[in-house]
C-alpha cells in the first residue's frame, strides 16, 4: 500500500492521476452534451410529428365540410391552376 502512495506522489504519477481525472471529468461533460442533445432531437421531431398530425386532422376535416357543402371536389392547394 505505500508503494501506490509513494508511487502517486511521484512526478509520473501525479500526472497520471491529474490526467486520469481530466479525462473522467471531459467524458462526462461530453456523454452527458450527447445525451441531451439527443433528447432535445427527440423531443423537436416529437413535436413536430404531432403539429404536422393535427394539420394533417384539421385539414381533413375542413376538407370534408367543404365538400358537404357542395363546393368543387378538390384538397385546397392551388397546384392546378
């Protein structure tokens, strides 16, 4: 045991447990930037997915309001004028 101590007071190992922890510390901080990037990426195309649903819902339903009411067949885009 006083080996290691003696071994970590050494010059050589004073810099191998100062870039030990330096390198602990930078991998947290990066998985930790990775894994909230990824849920914050997660969460938008959630979002957007559920927006682009109920667009997709309330469109269809005046769709089908439109045509009860008698007026021409089409889905509101003017792609064919």
């Amino acid at each position: 045991m006083p080996q290691l101590i003696l071994w970590f007071l050494s010059p050589l190992g004073r810099l191998v447990g100062i870039s030990t922890i330096v390198l602990a510390v930078f991998g947290y901080v990066y998985g930790r930037g990775h894994h909230d990037a990824t849920v914050s990426i997660k969460e938008t195309t959630q979002r957007e997915s559920t927006k682009a649903v109920s667009k997709a819902d309330a469109a269809r339903r005046d769709a089908t309001q439109r045509f009860d009411a008698g007026r021409l067949r089409d889905d509101g885009f003017l792609r064919d004028k």
